[in-house]
C-alpha cells in the first residue's frame, strides 16, 4: 500500500525488523497502482539504480490503466460460511477447523473449537487457499495426484487434499472455505460444500472494488 522506497529508507535507518515482513522486499523500485483513491496493484521495475527503478515505475503508474469492477467477500460473509460448517459439525458430532479466505488466499475468519487437533489450523487454511486461488474445489487436485498425475503434489501454493470449497458470488469466486479435521476426508467436503452454499444463499458481499484489469 506504499512505496517500497519506505521500507529500505527504513532498514537503512536500522530498522532492521522491516526486514522480517513477510512477503515484502525493501528495495526501492515499487510504486501502488491507485485508483479512486484505493490501491488496486502495483509496478515494480529491477536492473537499474534503485532511483531509475523506481522512476521507471513511477511512469508506469501515472499513465491510465484499465479496472474492472468485482464482489469481495466481507468479514460477515466469511463468518457466515465458517459458522455454518461448525454447526455442522457440531451435530455431527465431530470437530474440525474451518477456515475463510479472501480470493487471494488470505485468511478472512478461523472457526477453531476447543477439541479441534492443533495442526487442523494450518491445514483448513491450506485446503481454502488452494480453492481460492485456483479457482476450483481443491478435491480436484486430490483426484488427479490420485488418478497418477503426481505433478498435482507440486502446485504452487496448493495442497491436494479435498476439503476446500470455493465461495461464489454472482459467477465470481470471492473466497473459499477449508475444512479439516472432521471425521474423515469426504467429511470435510460435505462440510466445506455446506459453509459455501451458506454464504451463496446469503448472497452477502460488500460493495464492489476495483481491481487491476
């Protein structure tokens, strides 16, 4: 949300902690693409001085660019499919994690029961990212690791564990939701499969947002 100029002036101003950040590269050069006041992407050029870099870049994000109006899913939504799985589950008997992305794969809500194992966190958050991003339930990659494409086992950023369910709005995905740790595998779709259609019935999503076309 920032140009990446501020995290390396505040690295070499020993603030080493900027370091740390996930995800992020203090090295000038990377400049927010806005619109309407709201950033909706952003350029990054390497290869020359930082400050041509980030003049480079600079150029590149005062010229018109082209957006697209989208759905997002809200916090309430991502509530909504959460607690439907956990009530769920809670008649079920059982007690898994459930957890709510945004469509970049980033955690929106986490449904953790007391009895629910540790290690389901990680892994319903996994299986949600994995519908999310790719668009489609993440069983698919189950099925095909499964059926001998063990390339499957490779996608980035991906598991190929049934589970997640991708969230829809309006024919756009706007999240997805994972579940792990119910009885058995089959178990977490069904519940995965309820926590979605619990929000597409609600059709709760906020007001739509730019994004970089």
């Amino acid at each position: 949300m920032r140009p990446t100029r501020e995290l390396e002036e505040q690295v070499s101003s020993g603030r080493l902690g900027a370091l740390a950040l996930h995800g992020a590269v203090a090295l000038t050069g990377g400049i927010p693409l806005v619109t309407s006041g709201e950033v909706v992407g952003a350029i990054g050029t390497s290869g020359e001085t930082p400050d041509e870099d980030e003049a480079i870049s600079i150029a590149g994000a005062s010229v018109a660019f082209s957006t697209e109006t989208v759905p997002a899913l809200t916090a309430e939504g991502a509530r909504i499919a959460a607690t439907a799985a956990g009530d769920e589950a809670d008649r079920r008997g059982v007690a898994p994690v459930a957890a709510v992305v945004d469509a970049g794969g980033k955690l929106l809500y986490l449904h953790r029961p007391d009895a629910a194992q540790v290690a389901s966190v990680d892994v319903a958050t996994d299986k949600a990212r994995t519908a999310a991003i790719y668009r489609r339930p993440s069983k698919d990659f189950e099925d095909q690791a499964a059926g001998g494409r063990a390339s499957a086992l490779h996608l980035a950023n991906a598991v190929p564990l049934q589970g997640g369910i991708p969230i829809v709005h309006d024919g756009v995905v706007i999240g997805a939701i994972g579940v792990s740790g119910a009885s058995s595998a089959p178990e977490d779709n069904a519940l995965a499969e309820l926590g979605a259609a619990a929000v597409q019935s609600a059709s709760v999503s906020r007001e739509p947002v730019k994004v970089e076309a």
